[in-house]
C-alpha cells in the first residue's frame, strides 16, 4: 500500500494486514516517515507489515522505530539470523518461481524461527509483487504448520484466488499487482472482487 484512500478501502473490506514495502528495487518502496502516515491510521487489528529485501539491519532497525510495524517480511538473501535479529515475528518470503516440491521444504525447514512463509512465484533473486504465479503443485506435501502458516503470493487476482485456495488450502492469500490500476494504486473494484471470491472460497 502507498496510499491512505487505499489503506482505508481494504481495512473496510475487512484484511486481516497491510503491506508496506521498503524495498528499494520495488515501484511501492515507501520512505519510513511516509509509511508511518499510513501505519497509525490502521486500526489496532489490522497488521502492519514491513517488508524488506536485503535491508541492511541498520536500515530494518530504523524503519521499526518510526513506522512500528507489528510483523516484518523478508524476500532476499537474509539468513535466518538477519531476519531473527529485530525481536519481531517475521514472515520469509520462499520464491517458488525457482524452486521444486522438495527444494522448498528445505527452504522452509531452514527458517525455524519464522512465524509463517509467503509462497510467492518470483525466482531467487527476484523481487516480489511482480504478478507472477507459480505451479501450485509445487507446494510441498503438508508445508507448513500451526505455528508456521503459508500465505499463498505470486499472480493472484479475483478470477483464480478461489481455485488457488482449493488446490493449496494456505493460511490466508497476499495479493499485490493483481489489485492495482497501476504499481502502488490499488484499483478499488478490483479489491472488492479479490475479497468476494476470498470468502466465496472460504465459504463465508
């Protein structure tokens, strides 16, 4: 998100969390000071997510002290001690655009200590948020865990969210370029879309 009308609509169609990017190869790399505008309008059940893609600790430190965000998310080379070292939980980006069933596993099972994992179809090396999707089948057999969910990224719009769910049944769905009029705009339609089939799936 880069924009409070955007942050506004997707609280009132009831998002569970908000991702603010600090990432400086990405179209929505906000600064620290203008993601703290959109972080303290967020009411206190919606998760402010900071992510990051080979952040110097410096860096990652700074933007924890202005914008407060409650969960980080991490989409480079970051060991798992670089994305343990803040004291917050942390999401690890897997780029599933690069690898199999098996090579994913052993991805995940390398961070431990992460509080869950986004599956997203970038390859290693690769920004996310760039709308490319992936094989669903390349998920591992019973990934995840209660305390380790995987939220499921990379090419999901309105019209294939509820199919990914079927064929993957992840935690929750993160949605980016297939919501937006243009990088960091959302196109509001397209959200309320996005959350209809999100619940028609889920059977809400």
């Amino acid at each position: 998100m880069t924009r409070m009308a955007d942050c506004d609509a997707a609280v009132a169609l009831g998002v569970d969390a908000i991702g603010l990017v600090f990432a400086e190869r990405s179209a929505r790399c906000l600064s620290p000071h203008q993601a703290r505008g959109l972080r303290a309008a967020l009411p206190p059940l919606v998760t402010a997510v900071a992510l990051f893609m080979d952040a110097t600790a410096e860096q990652v430190d700074r933007v924890i002290a202005i914008v407060q965000p409650q969960l980080l998310q991490f989409h480079g080379s970051e060991s798992p001690a670089d994305c343990a070292r803040h004291g917050l939980p942390y999401l690890r980006a897997v780029p599933m655009g690069a690898l199999g069933a098996a090579d994913a596993r052993a991805y995940m099972d390398r961070y431990a200590g992460a509080a869950g994992f986004v599956l997203d179809g970038h390859a290693s090396g690769a920004a996310g948020g760039s709308g490319t999707g992936f094989d669903w089948n390349q998920v591992p057999a019973a990934a995840g865990h209660a305390h380790q969910p995987l939220l499921l990224a990379g090419g999901l719009r309105a019209d294939n969210v509820a199919a990914a769910i079927a064929a993957v049944h992840p935690y929750g769905v993160d949605v980016c370029s297939g919501i937006e009029a243009s990088p960091g705009c959302k196109d509001r339609n397209a959200m309320q879309q996005f959350v209809a089939q999100v619940r028609h799936a889920d059977g809400c």
